[in-house]
C-alpha cells in the first residue's frame, strides 16, 4: 500500500505536469499574464525543491516549450542542489529535449541563462554540443545572430570549426565590416543585400523580410518570389496576407499540424470557410488521420463533449486557442473513432464554422452524450460550466455512482486552459480524472496519464509510467532503472 507522502508526491507531479502542458505564462480568459506567471514560477519553484528527480523527468512529457525551457533554465541555475548522478541524469535530458525545441526558443534560453549569470561548466557544455550538432552554423548566424552572438559570448562557443572557413563565422557576428567578401554563400548574401534587391532572395523570409521593407519591394512582389525559402510555418501564417495581395503562395494544408492548422481556419472569416468548406475540412481530415496513425478506427463508438463558449476565445495573446484545440480534437477523435457523435456546447453541428458563443452548459450536453452510451467520453472544456453552475459535475457523478460504477464508458476531461488561482487545470468531478491539453496532437498520449489523476492507479504506477517515458525519450533499453526512480 502507498503511503501517505506517495500519495502526496503523485498528486503533486501530475498538477506541476497538468499546468507544463497548458500554461504558457501568457494571459487567459480569466486570469491576467501576471496571475499566470506567478501561479507558475510557484509550481517551479515547489516541485524542484521537492521532487527534483520528478522534475527533471518531466523533460521527457508533452510540456510545452514554454516550460521545458523554464524546467532547463531552474535546473541549470540550480546545478548545487543535485547529486553527481541527478547531475548526469539531468544532463541528458536536457540535452534530448533543447535538440526538439525550436531554435529560437534555445537562444532565448541561453539569453535567460546569461541574464541570471548561469555560467557553470556543465551549462557552457551543453550550449556548446547544442550548437556543434547544429545542422547549418550560417543559416543560424543569419537568422538568430544576436542569439548566436549572445550564446557565443556567454559560452565561448568554437565558432571556427570544420564548417567555417578561415573565421568567418566570428567576423560575420562580430565584425562583418571586417570583410569585404564572405566565401560562405548565405554569409555573403547577407553581405550583398544590404545594396543588392536580387541577394534578398537568397536569404530566410524572416531576414529578407527586413530587407524587402528597406529597399521598398512591393508586398506581392516579395512574397511570391520569396516563397520558395519560407518554412511551412511561415506559409501558413503569410497565406491570407498573400491572398489578400493576389500573390501565389503554394501551400499543402494537409500536410499542417493539426491544431495549428485548426487555428488557422479559426482566425478564417465564417464567409471564407464556408466558401473553402471541401477544401479546409478535407486539409483537417488528413491531418487528423496522419496523427491517428495505427489508432485510426480502433476506439470503438466515442462521444464527445466540445466547449464553444465564449470563454474560448481566450485572450489576445492566446486568441481561439481553447476553441482551436477543441476543434482540432473533434477531428482526432473522428479519425479515431469506429462510431463517433459531437456535442458542442453552443448545440452547432457545423464543426467548421465553430466560433465562441454563449454559455457553458456542459452538464446538459453530458446528459445528450451519456444518453448513446459511448464506450469513451471526451470532454474538452476550460471547466467553468456555468449554465447552470454545476450541473456537469453531478451528472458526471451521479453516473460514475449510481449508473456506470463498473466503468462500462471511459471518461477522461481534458482542459486547455490552466487556472491560476487553484494552480491547476479547472476538474469538473472528483470521479473523472482530468488532465491539461494544448495540442490535440498529444490527445492519445494523454489519456493513459489522465487516468493517474483518478485515483484508480497508485504511486507505484505513475513512476513506472514516467520511468518508461524517460528511457523511451533518452533511446534506453527497456528494463533499465531510471536515476530518478
């Protein structure tokens, strides 16, 4: 039996990794940028100090970047604390997890790292294997250089390596006046394009971009020929503003993540997608069949509960995401599903020309859901139902108790929204567990985990789920201890 401070430890691991998962610090619908951050840096604070071991392991989930550079930066300032072994153990996760984030969030960090005066041994170590396994050292020096020029001060990062030819690299960021030629050809494109319109286009759009509003390129113009060198992010994000100019920016929806792509459809006027409605729902199918993979058809008959409210419309910062992610799982769970039946607060049946609207009437629409008697129930909502105020909670409870004890339908809550003041994802019952979601991507993987939150796996459980997790993330072979067990 799992003692008590089991029991508190497990229970403390899955709120610190409920609030990685969903809060980025950023303002919310109900709670301001401040509220958030605070709310968070205590999690941070509180579960390194505790759980360091667990902290550090929460590396290898599906934490947003936000978090897991948080998670590397605590650990790195806070080197004195760990053993020589979690010293190691951590090492490498961290190493695992910077070689997935996007670059511009590492060199953030590595700023944060200077700015708080981290500069030990082992962080110049892991900046300087972090930058040598760096595919394109150039195309970093264009796109991030006061990034790379920070980490490269801060570090003393090897700037003449194999790669480079004769220091150009070091000139480039420190001394580009120094040369009048750069054999490098991005180097030198950059060079040239301070006087030259033709070298723009040889650059990233990010860099051109600068160059193009300098030398008074004509927006069309630019971004038809710039094309060719956008990301697939950036062609997502450039679409409308092309399309609005009449310029061509071929781009395959299809093959889009999935709640990015939802988000784009969001942000696409009701006109726009109804006119677009073969094309956009054909692009959000194939992406949630990509993402489905193997699963495709295997869940069985699933309902699902989506919250429409107004408060999806999140904030500013964050605008539509609780609704894009809400959207993009609806379309997850269809690819998933065998059988599957949509409840959306707002009553639509229109799943493209969602939009937030209304109330939160969460426990009338359980009632509609329950009724078909699923095998698995998905909600995804922020968790205020209010329509009326906690009806959601007892139908959900009263049906666990009194109509389903034996678990004939799987339940699972999963919450987009992190609530500061509770410093946790917002539960709608104490009988089903709940767990925070920001990709719907990261649906599948999340409700095994989920299930730890509803108290019907114990502590043991969990760190044989982590530890698994953890040797799974690091490329170990199964069967090995994890250091932080």
């Amino acid at each position: 039996m799992a003692s008590g401070s089991d029991l508190v430890a497990a229970e403390d691991v899955l709120l610190f990794v409920n609030a990685a998962i969903t809060s980025t610090g950023q303002r919310e619908f109900h709670s301001d940028a401040g509220a958030q951050q605070l709310s968070l840096d205590f999690l941070h604070a509180y579960v390194r100090i505790n759980y360091r071991p667990l902290y550090a392991a929460s590396l290898a989930l599906d934490i947003n970047d936000h978090n897991a550079a948080l998670i590397v930066q605590e650990l790195l300032r806070t080197a004195g604390e760990a053993t020589a072994q979690e010293r190691r153990t951590e090492g490498r996760l961290i190493a695992a997890r910077l070689a997935r984030l996007p670059a511009p969030r590492v060199y953030r960090l590595f700023r944060a790292l200077r700015t708080a005066k981290v500069n030990n041994r082992r962080t110049r170590a892991i900046m300087r294997d972090w930058f040598a396994a760096r595919p394109d050292a150039a195309l970093d020096a264009v796109k991030y250089r006061g990034g790379l020029k920070c980490a490269a001060r801060h570090a003393h990062l090897p700037l003449d390596g194999p790669a480079d030819t004769g220091g150009e690299l070091g000139d480039f960021l420190f001394a580009p006046d120094r040369r009048k030629h750069f054999t490098t050809p991005l180097l030198d494109a950059w060079r040239r394009a301070h006087y030259e319109q033709g070298a723009v286009y040889e650059l990233p759009f990010t860099v051109a971009e600068g160059f193009a509003a300098a030398h008074g390129i004509d927006r069309r113009v630019f971004l038809e020929r710039i094309a060719p060198r956008m990301t697939r992010l950036e062609r997502l994000r450039t679409q409308e503003s092309a399309r609005a100019r009449g310029a061509r920016v071929d781009l395959d929806l299809g093959g889009q993540p999935l709640t990015r792509l939802a988000s784009y459809v969001l942000g696409l006027p009701l006109g726009d997608r109804a006119a677009r409605r073969v094309e956009l729902t054909g692009a959000l199918r194939a992406a949630a069949r990509r993402t489905a993979g193997a699963q495709a058809g295997t869940w069985g008959r699933v309902a699902a509960v989506l919250d429409d409210s107004f408060s999806t419309t999140g904030s500013r910062q964050k605008r539509h995401r609780p609704l894009a992610t809400a959207l993009a799982c609806h379309f997850l769970l269809e690819a998933l599903a065998e059988t599957y039946l949509p409840r959306w607060t707002s009553g639509r049946r229109d799943a493209l020309l969602a939009f937030p609207y209304g109330p939160t009437p969460l426990g009338m629409r359980l009632l509609d859901a329950l009724e078909d008697a699923p095998e698995r129930l998905v909600i995804v909502s922020d968790g205020w139902d209010n329509a009326p105020p906690g009806l959601a909670g007892e139908v959900l409870r009263v049906w666990r108790t009194r109509l389903d004890p034996e678990h004939r339908t799987s339940v699972v809550h999963l919450n987009p929204v992190y609530d500061a003041e509770d410093f946790a994802v917002r539960r709608l019952s104490a009988s089903v567990p709940t767990a925070g979601v920001r990709d719907a991507e990261d649906l599948p993987a999340l409700v095994p985990l989920a299930r730890f939150a509803e108290g019907r796996t114990g502590p043991a459980e969990l760190r044989a789920h982590l530890d698994d997790r953890v040797r799974r993330f690091l490329g170990e072979e199964p069967g090995r201890k994890g250091a932080w067990a």
